[in-house]
C-alpha cells in the first residue's frame, strides 16, 4: 500500500490534455498553479532527494529522459559533476530498469532508476518484479505531475502511486512542493531490508514537480571533481567451518545449493563429509565435495537403490531442474532449508521443507556422511563426467552442452547466465573447480529472459571487471535494445555469448518436443513455441557498434573464450536445434550406463 505525503490542493485549473501522447520534447504544458507560499520549488526538493540518496548508499542512478523528471536530473547532474554519483543515460525504460538491477547486484548496494511519467513508469514493471522475488535492492524515482493536475486528462498522467502493487517493500507519493527527505530514507530503508521480517526488495519514490522544471537562470554545474569509485573485491570468498562433530549421527544427507547459496553451502558440505549437489548461479559450485552434472544421478540414490537419499540441506533457491524438484517432494526424504534471514522468493509456511536458522542446527539435522557415501557420490559424478565428455566431442558443431562447458570453464571475473537453456547446459556440463573463478549472476527471482544484456552491461559497470554473459538467441533477441549505450556513455568490458540455434531451443526438451516428433499439431509447436527467426546477429551488431564475430565449432569456441575482453563484443556460436532432444537422450543414457557401473562394483 502506497504511503501519501498529504498536501492541500491548490484551487487551480489543469492544463489542457495533449493530442500528442508520444511527444516527449514537448510533454508538459506549463502549470498553472497559484503562489507556493513556503513550499519547495522543484529544483530545491529534488536536490534535497539527491542528497538523501546518495547519502544512503546510491551510488548509481541510471536515468531516461524525460521533462517531467527534469529536477531530478539536473540535480542528478550537479551530484554527478561534484563526485557524489555515477549517471548512466538509457533512452528505453525497461533497459535502465535492468541495468540498475544489475548494477546493484555487482555492487551490493541500492542502485536507482530515474523516468519522467505515464507510461515510462509502466516499462519499469518487469526489474521491479525480478528485485522483489531476488531480494535485490532496486530504487524506483518516478516522477509525476501534482495533484491538480491529476485525473484531469493531461498529458502523460495516470495512477503512478502505487503502480508497482505488492512487488515493492514500500511506496510513497511525495506532492509537489513537500520536503521529500523523510520519505527517501524510509525507502532506503525498506530498500536495503532493514526492516524488521522483511528481505531487501525494489521501493518506489512517485516524486511529483511542478513547473517550473529547470534550474534558475545564472545557475550552472559545480566545477567537476573526481568521483570516488566503489571497489569490488575481486578474491573468491572461500568460508572455512569446523570439521563435524563425531557425537553427530551417521545419515545419508545431500547438499543442495539453489541459487544464491553463496560459499557457505560448500563451507557445509566439506565440513560435513556431505556431496554437494549445486546450480551454477549458487556461488557455491566449486571444491572437493562439489559433483558436475548431478542431476543425472538422483535417479541412482532413489527408493530401491543401494544407498537412497535420506536427508536434503538446502541452501538458496533450487530453480533449475524437475530431477532436483522431485527430490524435494521424496515422502521418504526429510529436507532442511538453511535461512537464517528473511527470504524474498517463498511466503512462510509455503514449502515443505523446515526452516533452521542456525548453522549448528543444520548440522544437527544433517549430521555427518557415513565413511563410502561421499566417495560414492564422487565416483558416480566422476564417471557421469567421462561419460558427458565423450559424447560432446563427437559434435562436429557447437551443442548447448558443450558451449556452458566451455563458457564456465573460461570465465573469470563476473559471469551472468541468461534464462532458458543456457544456464541449464552450464547446470549438466560445467566441471566445478577447486576454487571458484568467478562471481556468477542470474535473473532467477522470475527466470524470465527480458532485460539480460541490460543487467550484464549494469553488472559490468558496477563491478568493473571483465564479465561474460551466456544467452540465447531469442534471450538476445528480448533485449536487444540494452545494446544501445549513447554517445560518451561507459563501454564496459562485457562479452556477450550468443548460442543462436535461431529459436527457442528449450522447449525441444520438455513435453512440446515430444508433440512436435509425433507432427500431431503440424507446424504448430515449431511456430508457437520454436519461434523461427532469420535475424542476421552481425548485421544488429554493427547497427548498435558491438564488434562480432561467429564459430560453430568447440574448438573455434574454446580460442575466442581464451582472448582477453576489452570493450564489448558478440561471440556468436551457430548451432542447429533440431538434435538437440536425441543429444540429450544419447547423454542420459551414457550416464546411465556409466554410473551403473560404478555402482555395482
């Protein structure tokens, strides 16, 4: 609900509505308001909301133009000149809502968007609902008209207040001419989760100005000065936990570590004697407990088998795989989540699993791995992995698996993983290391695909240092106006790895690829869901001044990963879908047949 900072109501007449509803050169009539009496002018209030912002963490603002929201960028600008911020420009809203998602996911700290009204409000929409289920701490400032000239039909004027609904931690409506100091700290606040029960999360600040918009004649930038730029560690965070108790019960127990488990979850298992079963984008898929392509083995440890699955410690959120969903809803399997904190991407008492906010009750829960059972865990996994290896070289071309091999093998620094497939064949086939080698990033509050190359680029920036994503074509596609970075605008060091099978791939693997190989529904799956396209990638690619360039084998791949990244770039990997289903019933069953093996030894 939103919170309304009340004023009186001017008795004035609204301007009249425009015909013009895209013209945002000339979006705002003049206001016709009576004397504002002690109130604040616009430039005043919005130097007073830069000044709280930045006081309480805001370290990038990303903003697109508007006139509406005018005294926020003027004032943005003159922070921006004394050192105080960093301005990014976006010309499309819904890529500076992405790129502040990102950039507040490299950094750790509140990141804002800046838009004029109306419908640039409504483009913020998709990051707003990914920061909610991510917890990640997203400022909305959405400027607005005042309350006279509210649902009077004037230009570029709806509902904002409130717009966001529940995918916000707090909203408020600052009128016109109000001191907004109050209500920018308690959205930081909301903002950064310090609220008691409640998880850091997106706010929403509707800023409404009235005329006039623009700073008074004689003013002028402050003279610049050198900013003082944040620094991201670049040392992989590697958590050391006592060895288990020998009091601890003997239980055959997993690790499983969802996304954004971070390095405890690894710190657990080796403390444990536990395997540890984790996605890519858990921060924690790495050491000598951590199993490759493990969710080709929970069939192996289910009812019937030799040594089944007792226990599940969960870490994170699991997002990735049905094998790993069908594990947490085992009867015969108890299953733990470590939350020591409020959590954003489930409501209390929704799942089953019970929640410890201790790490000495966890381990209570989970006890310790009997003497074979990590060995076995190990040995199967290693075998699995011979068996993946073998049959990905023998694909003349580039396959899925074979590129998120390749792709986790070779990023350093930051890595984002796009939606879809992608993150998925990374899942299968990326061989944990013994340290990590990079931070990796994923959009997986709501898993969409919108908005990937605008969180890599805000990643990017945020986190200065060299970041690779991996998506798809049709992820690529999406977003592939979070390509344009204006004249003068930071070019971050960010590859940009485009699997391009010229549609959407993923679906080939779930029930639709089954209904397309029986042609019961004709050309409806590949045209409803396969979404063939003919985009030429190097052509988009010179439009927007990205250099390009295209393989289709692994080796081809394997020698551009190994190149340094300098500004940005498109590694365009050609592959053909239409195999993809038979590929991965070839690699299943090699697995099979490995892993039965090494368990019956």
């Amino acid at each position: 609900m939103v919170t309304s900072l009340n004023e009186p109501s001017p008795d004035t007449t609204p301007d009249p509505a425009s015909d013009t509803a895209t013209d945002t050169s000339s979006e705002d009539a003049p206001d016709s308001t009576p004397g504002a009496g002690t109130q604040l002018s616009a430039l005043a209030a919005a130097r007073i909301a830069v000044g709280v912002l930045v006081d309480g963490g805001v370290q990038h603002v990303v903003v697109s133009p508007g006139s509406r929201s005018a005294p926020m960028a003027y004032a943005l600008a003159e922070a921006s000149a004394e050192g105080r911020v960093e301005l990014l420009v976006r010309i499309d809203e819904r890529s500076a809502g992405f790129t502040a998602l990102g950039l507040a996911l490299a950094t750790g700290s509140p990141a804002a968007v800046l838009t004029t009204s109306g419908t640039a409000v409504g483009n913020l929409m998709p990051a707003v609902m990914e920061a909610n289920h991510a917890a990640v701490p997203l400022v909305v400032l959405s400027a607005d008209r005042p309350d006279e000239l509210r649902g009077t039909g004037a230009n570029q004027t709806t509902v904002q207040p409130d717009l966001f609904g529940e995918q916000v931690r707090f909203a408020v409506d600052v009128p016109a001419g109000a001191d907004p100091e109050r209500a920018i700290r308690t959205g930081l606040s909301a903002a950064t989760g310090a609220f008691p029960d409640l998880p850091p999360g997106p706010v929403q600040l509707n800023l409404a100005f009235r005329d006039p918009l623009v700073p008074s004649p004689g003013e002028k930038l402050p003279a610049a000065a050198e900013r003082q730029r944040y620094r991201i560690g670049t040392e992989p965070l590697i958590m050391n936990l006592p060895p288990a108790s020998a009091e601890l019960p003997e239980r055959r127990t997993v690790v499983l570590a969802g996304h954004d488990a971070g390095p405890v979850a690894e710190a657990f298992a080796r403390a444990h004697g536990l395997p540890l079963l984790a996605e890519p984008s858990s921060n924690s898929r790495f050491g000598p407990n951590a199993v490759g392509p493990y969710r080709l083995l929970l069939e192996h440890f289910g009812p019937g088998s030799d040594q089944p699955i007792e226990r599940v410690v969960l870490f994170g959120r699991p997002t990735l795989s049905r094998p790993v969903a069908a594990l947490l809803a085992r009867a015969d399997v108890q299953a733990a989540l470590y939350q020591p904190v409020p959590v954003a991407w489930y409501e209390p008492g929704r799942r089953t699993e019970l929640p410890l906010e201790s790490l000495a009750d966890l381990a209570d829960f989970a006890g310790r791995g009997p003497s074979t059972w990590l060995d076995t865990w190990l040995l199967a996994g290693s075998a699995a992995q011979h068996a993946l290896d073998r049959i990905l070289p023998e694909e003349a071309r580039a396959t899925g698996p074979a590129v998120g091999s390749l792709v986790w093998k070779h990023a350093r620094g930051q890595l984002l993983l796009g939606s879809s497939n992608g993150i998925r064949d990374v899942d299968l086939a990326g061989l944990p290391a013994p340290e990590p080698a990079a931070t990796v990033y994923a959009n997986r509050g709501l898993a969409g695909i919108d908005g990937t190359i605008s969180t890599a680029t805000g990643i990017a920036v945020g986190g200065r240092q060299e970041t690779t994503v991996l998506l798809g074509d049709v992820t690529f596609l999406h977003d592939a106006g979070g390509l344009l970075l204006g004249a003068g605008e930071e070019q971050p060091p960010l590859r940009i790895v485009v699997l391009n099978d010229f549609g959407g791939a993923i679906f080939d693997l779930l029930e639709h690829g089954a209904v397309r190989e029986a042609g019961t529904y004709g050309d409806a799956v590949e045209r409803l869901f396969g979404t063939p396209h003919t985009v030429d990638t190097a052509a988009l690619a010179a439009a927007y001044g990205v250099r390009h360039c295209s393989v289709s084998t692994t080796a081809a791949l394997a020698e551009a990963l190994k190149q340094p990244i300098e500004g940005r770039s498109i590694l365009e990997v050609r592959t053909d879908r239409q195999g993809l289903r038979a590929l991965h019933a070839r690699i299943k069953e090699a697995v099979a047949a490995a892993v039965g093996g090494v368990l019956a030894r």
